[in-house]
C-alpha cells in the first residue's frame, strides 16, 4: 500500500508506524516542515530541549531506559553539530537512536547556503549507518531502514538528513513492512562453538562471567537467561559498567563490577581464573588495564553479535558470534542435554578464595562526622531508594560516577544509564530527562558531580516546562575531582585547573528555574534532605557538599595489572610510571 | 564475483576467521569488498582505514552490477594477522558493505593492474625503451618524435619492474589503477 503524501508528512507518519510516542527536538529553519506536521497530530508528543546535545542524550536515556530507540528531531548546520557529541556517545556505548537532521534544500547543497554543513560527511564516522535523503519518493523507505539498522545486530545511532525541498515535495510513502534490507546480522551462535564452552565449562575449576552492555542490549530475556545460566552453575559473575542490573546486586553469586575503578574480589576473580566466559562484553582497556597481565592463566570465550569486537584486543580461544539471548537459550540447552555438570567441589573452593578476597572490603573508606564523605551519601541514598519500585539512576562522569557504580545495587536491566564509552560529562542530566518522560511515575536520580552537571544545565528548563520530576543529586567537591585524583597520582599534585570556582548558588538556580533547591552539607542532616527531595513532587536539584579531596578506589593505575591494585590512601604518590601515563 | 554469499557476522568462512593466529609477521592480503553502489560508499571505507590507521596500499573502484547497485572495491592491505582480521570485520560491519572477501586466504587469485607511462628521450635511450616494453608486451599508445606512452598491463610487481627499468631511460610521468583482483577457477 503506498500513498501520496508530502516529505514532512512522511517522516511523521513514519515515526507513527514505527511505534514512537516520543520525539526531542529543537526546531529551525531547514525543519519547519516537519515541524508543522508535528504541531497537525496528537500521536506523537515533542519535547522541547533547550540544546540539541540535550535531545540525544534525552533520546538515549529514554533507549536504554525503555529498550526501544531513542529519535530526535533537529535542525541543519548548528543543530546537526550540536548533535555530535551524542551520536558518538550513543555510537561507543551502543545506544539505539535515529537522529532526524534538515538540510538546505538539495539545489542548494554545496553552495555555502545559510546553516549549510556537510552533515552526512561530519556525521559518518560517529553513526552506525546515515543517510542523506534526495528525493521524496526514497524517504520513507530509508526513514523505516533507519530503524531497522539502529535496532538490528550491535545497536547503534544513525541519522537521517532531509533536505527541505524533499519535505515539502509529494511522493509515495511506503510502511515499516515493504522495508527492504540487506542488512541482516547473524543472531544465532555457531553450535559447535557452544558445545566447545559448555564442555569447557564443565570441566573449570575457576570460571567466572564477566558480562556487559551487549546483555542489556539483548532485552530483558537475556537478563532472565543470564540469571538462569548463573544460579544454575553456581559459577561467579561480574560485570562491566554498562552491563550493571542484567545480574542482581543482591544475587549471591554476584562480585561486583570489574575494572579500573572495579571491585578487588571481581578483579582478582578475573586475574586468577581458568575460564573467562565474556558475554556481551568488549574488553575496554578500563577492565583489562595492561593487556600481558591481563587474565594469563585462563582459556577465554567471547560471546558478541560483532565479528569486530572479538579479537580486537584480546585473544580469544572460543569466539561465538551471535546474540546473547539467543546463544545463552542454546548453551543452557546444551548444557542441560549433557546432564548439567560442573566440577562443583572446585568452584566451591573457587568461591572460598573469593570470599578471602572479600574480606579486604576494597569500598572501606573513612567516615566523618563533620563532612559528608561522597560515599557515605551514596550508601544513605541506596538505603532510602532501594525499595522504591521503580528507580532509574543516570550519571554525570568522574569520581561520582565510579562512586554510584559502586555504591549503589542494580537488581534490574534498563535502570542505569551512563556515559561509559565516551565519558561525556554533561550526559546525565539530558538523559535522566528522557528517562523521566518514558517514565512519568518512576523515580529518576541523576548522581551528578557539579562539574559535569553545569554543561547541561539549561535542560532543567526542560524539566520544569514538562513537569519532569527529575532528582539531579549533586556530589559537589567543588573540584573536578577525577581530573584531580589523576593530577594527583600523576602530575606531582600540580592541580592544574582542576577546581571549580564562581560555582552557582545551586538552591537559587532551581528556584530561578523554577524548580526545588535543596543544600546539604553536614552528614547528619543528610536522611532528612534526601527524604524532603524524594518527597518532592517536581524536579529538584540537590546541592550535596561533600569532602573536596577524597579519592576513588580500589583503582587499577594505568598500565598495571588486575593484580596490582591500589586500595586506598597508602602512598599514592608515583605510582604510575612513565609508561603508565601516556595511557589516559 | 565468486556466488559465496557470507552473511554478515558469519564466522564459518575463511574471510572471517574468528580464530587467527597472533604472529607479528606483517602480511599484504588483497580484499574484494561489495559495497551498495551509493554516494558516500567509498569515503565509508576510505575514512575506516584512516580512523582506525590501517594502511591502504592500492584501492580501485568501479560499479560491477548496474542492476543490483554494486560495486566492487578491491583494497590491497598490509598488516598482522590479527590486524588483518580486523580490518575484515570492520569492513563487514559497514552497513553499505555487502560482502568481504580476503583474495589471499581464499584461494589461488589473479591480480591485474594498468599503468600508463610517459618516457622522454631520444637516441639509443629511445631505443632501448622500446625494446624493453617489447619484452613487457607494453603497448605504445601515444608516441611523438621524443616520447612514448607506455602501456602496460600486468600483476603490480610486473608494473614496478618494468618502472624501474623505464626510470633511468626517461621516465618521466605514469598513472596506475591500482589492482583488481578474481579468484582463479568456478
Ligand atoms: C571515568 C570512567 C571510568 C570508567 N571505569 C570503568 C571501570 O572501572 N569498569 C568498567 O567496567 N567500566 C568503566 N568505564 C566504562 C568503560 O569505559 C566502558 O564503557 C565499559 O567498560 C564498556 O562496557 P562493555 O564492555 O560492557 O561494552 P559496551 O560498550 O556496552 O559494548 C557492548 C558489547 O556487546 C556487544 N553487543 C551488543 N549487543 C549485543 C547483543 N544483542 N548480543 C551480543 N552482543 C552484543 C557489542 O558488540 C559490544 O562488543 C569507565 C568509564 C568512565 C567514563
Ligand atoms: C565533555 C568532557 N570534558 C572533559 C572530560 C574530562 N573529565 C573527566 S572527569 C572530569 C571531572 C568531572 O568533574 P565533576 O563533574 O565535578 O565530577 P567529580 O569527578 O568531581 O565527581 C573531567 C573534566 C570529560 N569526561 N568530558
């Protein structure tokens, strides 16, 4: 069935049988006509942001909150650059969201026009796939393949630019079921090398799990399978910062997350076992630090729906190429077919040494009774929000953002959203944003560092214009600490520039905003202040003074080992030799 | 093109060996790539190689199926196994990207590469550049009473050889294609 329709008729319509309720955007010349379109239709609700890098980090956190893609809608040149910085974000960490860009009209295009820039070229390398759309008659074709390629195989951000003549010009629209694409990656694992993990697995006296984002991405099945999979052999897990939730943090056989900023027991577990089964996950070098000490003494299976991901830094023994629901349903089949064995009385004994390793307590720190230590107010949000039924939690980056990861207990997929790949500070307060409008009546904190928080600030304008009651939980040290910590233990305590002054008066902001302002800085005032902004019914922002210098760990230098951990305070100094500190 | 129709992804074919071997030996593999015929297409691989610093020692481009939008693209690459693996799934990874095929691994394969080449001079120089193109079985395309255009046709170690010979005889100017490249037999 194909009708007669104008350009910006079509993307709308399109966005409607793709199923999307929601779209961020900011408008502008080279968008008029869709944004006419917009204002002519109730189906689809629009929310204004108040920087375009605001709507993509919006539509991410709504995708990974939702599990559905992301869309935002802006304009040629300013808008389509301004988006920049959350493709990219949206690219590392695999995010899916198609980003809907005009352009001047295509006889225009290569003149120099007015907010003309080669979009399709600055965006090619920060998209999974883009398009620059010439006539009318392709658009809805290439706007219903858009979502194809963002959701299929790894997800991904990918953009559509559309130049104005195409969206005031008549062609045929064409539905989501015409589409017609090549694309089409592999889902399901090679059996054979499943049967060589399984096998593998029943022989392991020191396995461990070691998942990622690619779980989360998966959807909610592979969480299930995961959970399944784990409690069914009993063999440990640990996860990566962007696969937080897809295990329990109150499962038993949980240890943590890994990695530079990980837990000493999940590091150690990594260091020192005999099978490492990588599900979804990409070896970062913030999880394998120096990569010939990285996990010698194990045999290595990677599961991942990208060829490109396995081998790429670490050599892998048995790679399956597929995704994780499917592959984790085919090896907990396999596995049950051969009669569910495991070498239980070695990993019980496995489990005896991690429980050693426990017993050091890596997130020990020193309390105070005059400063609120960061951690501490992590530890009294977790204990007065763990219960809440539905609570999403979004980061700034830097030390915060380590601190939440390790405070904080994810027991659900879908309830994190951080910047991991990219680290780009200024994505929380977008994304909680998004998260909020996907999820009216959750709660949803944003854990901030005043930093990071101040690049995004003018979203609270948003927040406040839909009603989003977004809690933006400030960790302010009034320094950018993790640029500190690493002047510190890097650079001969030369803080260069690394502090925040002429800072805001954060309470003054929210009310200028119109939003709650709330200020804390003394630990036994603490419950109370955090119970007045979850009993606030609107978007607050909370000013959280706390300690200036702490540093986060455990911490893995750069360029050391799993094994050569630093744990707290000690001697920090020079610790990272000259090798170590070229690596960021 | 060889009918092997891979999937992306597919682990079960040699250009996608999720297996290779570690060495530091760097090697030179000639890659087919069959990409959809569409703007933008070559700067998606052009700007993979260069994001991600691989080396691009030769690449040509021409549409192969005007039916089927397809072209062909064929890279002559060096690198480690390992790197060349990568380079591999990167490229399968391209969402324009159809097929990937590693010429090297594949399969015995044969490599032609144009060149045309101006030589100048005169006397027993002239002379000998004729004779020698003659043994090439280079053709003369162009000629004025002081210069030949060369051309030649032939694997690129048959082009550089026959370059090296034409330089101290007055080589002046050349133009190449860079290589395209079929696997032997059906
Ligand atoms: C300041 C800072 C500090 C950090 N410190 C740490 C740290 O200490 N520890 C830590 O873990 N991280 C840390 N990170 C995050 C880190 O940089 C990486 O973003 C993160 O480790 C990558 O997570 P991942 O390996 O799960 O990969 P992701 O980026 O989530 O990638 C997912 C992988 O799964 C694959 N995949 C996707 N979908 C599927 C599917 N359906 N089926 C199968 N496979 C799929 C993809 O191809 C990809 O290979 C830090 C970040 C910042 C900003
Ligand atoms: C856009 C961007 N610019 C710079 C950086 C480098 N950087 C990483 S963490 C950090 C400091 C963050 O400070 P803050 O938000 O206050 O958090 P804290 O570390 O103090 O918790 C900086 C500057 C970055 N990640 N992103």
């Amino acid at each position: 069935m194909s009708k007669e329709m104008t350009g910006a008729k079509m993307v709308v319509q399109a966005l409607k049988d793709q199923g999307v309720d929601t779209v961020f955007g900011y408008p502008g010349g080279a968008v008029l006509p869709i944004y006419d379109e917009v204002f002519q239709q109730n189906d689809i609700r629009h929310i204004l942001v108040r920087h375009e890098q605001g709507a993509v980090h919006a539509a991410e956190g709504y995708a990974r909150s939702t599990g559905k893609p992301g869309v935002a809608l802006v304009t040629s040149g300013p808008g389509a650059t301004n988006a920049v910085t959350g493709l990219t974000d949206a690219l590392m960490d695999s995010i899916p969201i198609i980003v809907l860009t005009g352009q001047v009209p295509t006889f225009m295009i290569g003149s120099d026009a007015f907010q003309e820039a080669d979009t399709v070229g600055i965006t090619r390398p920060c998209t999974k796939h883009n398009w620059l759309v010439k006539e009318t008659d392709a658009l809805s074709g290439i706007m219903h393949e858009a979502f194809h390629v963002a959701t299929s195989g790894r997800p991904g951000p990918v953009l559509v630019d559309i130049p104005k003549d195409v969206q005031f010009a008549t062609g045929k629209y064409t539905g989501p079921k015409a589409m017609q694409s090549h694309y089409q990656p592999q889902v399901k694992g090679d059996l054979e090398e499943i049967t060589e993990l399984v096998a593998a697995m029943e022989k392991a006296k020191r396995p461990v799990f070691y998942t990622g984002g690619g779980v989360i991405n998966s959807g909610p099945a592979a969480s299930q399978l995961l959970r399944e999979l784990v409690d069914a052999t009993g063999f440990p897990i640990t996860s990566t910062l962007m696969g937080l939730g897809a295990y329990p943090a109150s499962g038993k056989n949980w240890l943590g997350m890994l990695g530079m900023h990980g837990l000493y027991e999940a590091n150690l577990a990594m260091h020192d076992c005999d099978l490492m089964i990588n599900i979804g996950a990409r070896f970062d070098d913030r999880i394998t630090g120096r990569i010939d000490a990285f996990s010698p003494k194990s045999t290595k299976a990677h599961i991942d729906i990208d060829p490109s991901s396995i081998n790429k830094v670490v050599k892998t023994d048995i790679p399956i190429v597929g995704d994780v629901a499917h592959v984790l349903e085919d090896i907990l089949k396999v596995w049950k077919s051969r009669g569910r064995k495991t070498n239980a009385d070695a990993v019980a004994k496995w489990h005896g040494q991690i429980n050693e390793w426990r017993k050091v307590n890596c997130l020990a720190y020193t309390n105070s009774e005059t400063t609120i230590k960061p951690q501490y107010a992590l530890q009294r949000l977790e204990e007065l929000t763990r219960d809440h039924p539905s609570r999403y939690i979004c980061t700034e980056v830097g030390q915060h953002q380590m601190w939440a990861a390790q405070y904080l207990g994810f027991e659900d997929p879908n309830r994190w959203m951080t910047s991991g790949g990219l680290g780009t500070m200024g994505y929380g307060t977008p994304a909680s944003i998004g998260v909020q409008i996907a999820h009216p009546d959750a709660l949803v904190i944003n854990v901030a560092g005043e930093a990071s928080w101040l690049m995004n600030m003018q979203e609270m304008g948003t927040a406040v214009q839909y009603r989003a009651p977004v809690k933006q939980f400030i960790l302010n040290n009034e320094r950018l600490g993790m640029v500190r910590q690493w002047q510190e233990l890097l650079h001969g305590e030369r803080y260069s520039n690394s502090w925040s002054e002429a800072l805001p008066d954060f309470v003054k902001l929210a009310e200028a905003f119109g939003a709650k302002g709330i200020y804390c800085d003394n630990p036994a005032d603490l419950d109370d202040a955090i119970r007045e902004m979850l009993a606030y019914d609107g978007p607050v922002i909370f000013d959280c003074v706390v300690e200036k210098h702490e540093n986060c760990f455990p911490m893995i230098p750069s360029g050391k080992a799993h094994n050569e951990m630093l744990l707290g305070e000690a001697e920090t100094q020079g610790v990272i030799d000259a090798k170590g500190s070229v690596l960021v | 093109m060889s009918a092997l129709k891979i999937k992306k992804g597919s682990n079960s074919h040699s250009a996608y060996n999720l297996r290779p071997t570690f060495s530091d030996v760097v090697e030179r593999h000639t890659l087919a790539v069959l990409v959809e015929n569409e703007p933008g297409v070559l700067a998606r691989v052009i700007g993979l190689f260069s994001g991600r610093g691989y080396n691009i020692e030769s690449l040509t481009v021409a549409e192969v199926d005007h039916t089927g939008h397809l072209s062909r693209i064929t890279i002559v690459t060096t690198g480690t196994p390992q790197v060349i693996v990568q380079i591999k799934a990167q490229l399968g990874r391209i969402v324009s990207v159809h097929e990937v095929h590693d010429l090297t691994v594949e399969g015995a394969s044969v490599e032609r590469e144009l060149a045309i080449m101006k030589v100048v001079g005169t006397g027993d120089k002239r002379v000998e550049a004729l004779r020698l193109a003659d043994i090439f079985r280079a053709n003369v395309v162009d000629s004025t009473l002081e210069s030949f255009i060369f051309e030649i046709t032939g694997a690129p170690e048959k082009v550089d050889a026959f370059a090296d010979l034409m330089r101290p005889l007055g080589l002046v100017e050349m133009a190449r294609t860079g290589v395209a490249a079929l696997l032997r037999g059906d």
